[in-house]
C-alpha cells in the first residue's frame, strides 16, 4: 500500500540529501545517515536517481538509469564477483546489464565518442562486432559487471539496514535519459532519432521560475506512437526495476506524462519549442494493472495545467506542495499550507531550489515581510520557521533537504537549474548531525505527528 494512502495515521517526515553527499555512501556511510534519520524519528530518505552520470556529475542525465554509480560504493565492502549471488544477479538482470557492459567499454575505447559517432559496425550493433568487442575486450566486460554487481548488493544490503530501523528510501526516476546512454543505443527505436541515432527532437520546459529562457535539456525525445504499439515495454521495465530498489519512486517532470514540451533539434533555447500531447494515461494504466496501487510520487512542480492535475488525481499520486513556491501574494497558491491536501508531499526546498536559509536572504524587503506576515512573526528564524510550517502542514509525508536541518545557507545550495557549473558537490560536513539535533529534532516530529 502506498505510504501516501496512510491518511492521518501515516502522517511522517523524511530528509532530502543525495548519496553523492556521503562517503562510501551504500556502506558505512549510508548506514551512519540512517541510523541518525532512526535517532531523529524520520522515516524516509529521499535521494536523487542513483545511475551513472556524465562529466557534469548530474544524476538527471544518466548513463543508463537500469545501471548503478560505482562512484556510490563503499570500497571496504565489495562482494566477490563469482558464487551463487552473483550468477543470479547476472541471469536476473540481463535484459540490460550485457548492453550495458558493451555500451561502457565501447564508449572507454572510442574516449567517450558518442554512440552514434562512433564507427559504424558499433554504431548499427552488428552482431559480429559486438561479439569481437566482448572477446577481445573481456577483462574490460568483467570488469563493468563486477562493479554493477557491488552497486547492486550494496544497495539491497543498504535497504534492509534500513528496513530494519523503520525507515524507508524514495527514490528518483528521471523522465528522460542522457543522449549518450546504453538507452538510446540499445533501444533507438524508441527514442526520435535520425538514422544515425542523432536527436531529432530535444526535450526541456519554457520560460518559467528557473529560467527566463526556458530550459533546453538537450535529452533526445520518445517515439511515443512506437511505445504505445510495444504496450509501453520500455517504460513499464524501468519502473520495475526501480521498484525492486526502492520503497517509494518520485516520478521527475511528471507533467510530461499529460503534454511534453519538444524543441526542434538545432534551437538555441527552449523557447522556439512547442506542447506535444503524451499518452501517460495509458502508461499509468497499464503499470497499475501490472503493480497494483502505485507507490509512485509526482514531481509537479511549476505551473500545471488541469490535465496535469487530472491525471495525478486519477492515479492517486501525491503532488509536491513547496513552501519556497508559495509567497507571491496570491492567498490561493496551491503550495501555501492552507491549499495543501494530504495526498501531498510537502518540502520547504527541493534539490533545485536554495536552501531555504539562503531564499530568504536573497528576497526583497517586501518578500521578507509577506513571508513573515504569513508566518505570524516579524524577523522569523528561518530555516526553522519553514521547516516547522511544512511539518504542521496536512501533507502525509513532510520532507526537509539536510541542508535545512542544518541552516547553511547559499554555499550548500546543491544544484542551480539553467547552469552547469558547481552544481551536485556538496558534501555532508563530517560529524554534522549530532546526537542533540537528532533529539531536536524527534521533538518536533513528535508535535507535528509525524514521529
């Protein structure tokens, strides 16, 4: 049963930081974090997709997202890549980790050429290359599937340590995935490509909160009419497998399920794009009838339209309610407290946002003052204002990025949106979350409800 279908009763509190943030992070310092999130009372750890990036170290432009960062394990903890456990993980993942493989070694030789520049037998996946490339390349293959492997122990280890201290993870599914992924070379037509696997349409939003300009993301289109003949086999193999992972799954840019905005290949910004209709109603159909009640999450940030909603509600997924969001001086903004519903996931910040501490310096006098007047205090202590309005909120679930537990400003801001440079480095300070925050913390959960 979703977490969200708890009612009243579920009423709980989880922390936002990604695993990048952590040393050795699917071994002793993942479980440091969760044994801490036990001791503070929080029962969710919400983190950022976990498949392997680009240069950028972006998590929303993935390698592959069936595939896990190596740069996530704990060194002191690798399991031997051989035995029982390990044949199984190679007969049950199959379907993508061989691709995989071949995709990572290809893209080492070629120093990281894209797959549809690369030479042409590679390019077009014949057979007999392909075959060539695993033999003469075997140590290399062996080696990519040694480190899946460990990501893919270490993180089932990782969730039953969490499992047994009553806290679950939401994980983060991307909508699209990176140009260069094991995805779009093993799976062209699924994607709108040209012969030579270019993109020949690119997804990103128009001009909104984040960008004036919009945001050209650069991520090659579905094929949707070839998805909805295949009964949505590719969709429907990335959600379960990230299920298999994961307690609870955020679906990113959730409003691209209802209508996506497609930009023309060569655009120099978002702007030139356009609305194109997606069968999400469809898709989501069919993973129900598959998986049951969804314990899926929307992420509908931004503006909406009433077809967004719509489908949302028709599938009982909770939206996310943002505090940041809500002081424009509309008393009917749909993420001030007084809007929110319980199906809702509530934050003071996303990822994507400043930490709230940081937000609130960079507002304008008169912002200040709306903000403090809803709040009820001239001068309001912030962060600890806004983290505590998100916990009384009637949102079953409650949500605050570390950064906040802490009150760091600007400087720990994780990503800024529209940019490519300093985003996904911030580090968790060592010994930062103490025993006395925990029961700071176990406090305030206890008032709210949500311990």
């Amino acid at each position: 049963m979703p977490l969200w279908a708890g009612g009243v009763r579920g009423r709980r509190a989880g922390v936002l930081m990604h695993l990048t943030c952590l040393p050795a992070a699917l071994g002793r310092g993942g479980r440091a974090f969760i044994d801490w999130l036990a001791l503070a009372g929080f029962r969710v750890w919400q983190f950022l997709p976990l498949g392997p990036t680009g240069p950028d170290g972006s998590p929303y432009w993935v390698r592959s997202d069936s595939a896990g960062n190596p740069a996530l394990l704990d060194p002191q903890e690798l399991p031997a890549a051989r035995g029982a456990e390990f044949d199984a993980f190679i007969e049950r993942e199959a379907d993508w980790l061989e691709d995989y493989a071949c995709f990572e070694v290809l893209s080492a030789l070629e120093a990281g050429t894209p797959g549809w520049r690369g030479p042409a037998p590679y390019r077009e996946r014949e057979p007999a290359a392909l075959q060539g490339l695993r033999r003469e390349h075997a140590r290399a293959f062996a080696a990519v599937t040694a480190r899946q492997f460990a990501f893919h122990w270490q993180l089932a280890h990782l969730r039953d340590y969490a499992h047994a201290r009553g806290v679950e993870l939401f994980g983060d599914l991307p909508f699209y995935v990176a140009p260069d992924s094991a995805e779009t070379w093993c799976q062209r037509a699924q994607f709108q490509l040209d012969a030579h696997g270019q993109p020949l349409a690119l997804a990103g939003v128009p001009p909104d909160y984040f960008s004036p300009a919009g945001q050209l993301w650069g991520n090659p289109l579905y094929d949707w009419n070839a998805m909805r003949h295949d009964g949505f086999a590719f969709w429907r193999g990335r959600v379960r497998r990230q299920l298999l992972k994961f307690d609870l799954l955020r679906l990113d840019h959730f409003r691209a399920l209802a209508a996506h905005w497609a930009v023309p290949a060569g655009a120099p910004d978002a702007r030139g794009g356009s609305w194109k209709r997606t069968p999400g109603r469809a898709l989501l159909a069919m993973l129900r009838e598959e998986l049951g009640p969804l314990p899926l999450g929307a992420a509908d940030r931004g503006v909406t339209t009433p077809d967004v909603d719509d489908l949302r509600r028709e599938f009982a997924l909770p939206g996310m309610r943002v505090l940041q969001f809500a002081f424009d001086g509309s008393g009917v903004n749909p993420h001030l407290p007084h809007m929110h519903e319980r199906d809702s996931t509530v934050y003071t910040g996303t990822h994507d946002n400043d930490t709230t501490l940081g937000w609130y310096r960079g507002l304008t006098e008169a912002e200040r003052e709306r903000v403090d007047a809803f709040l009820g205090a001239p001068n309001c202590g912030m962060p600890a204002a806004l983290m505590r309005t998100a916990l009384a909120s009637v949102g079953t679930l409650a949500v605050l990025p570390v950064q906040d537990l802490l009150a760091l400003g600007s400087e720990a801001r994780f990503n800024t949106p529209a940019t490519v440079q300093g985003n996904w480095r911030w580090q968790l300070p060592p010994e930062a979350l103490t025993p006395a925050l925990a029961a700071r913390e176990l406090e305030l959960l206890r008032l709210y409800g949500r311990a």
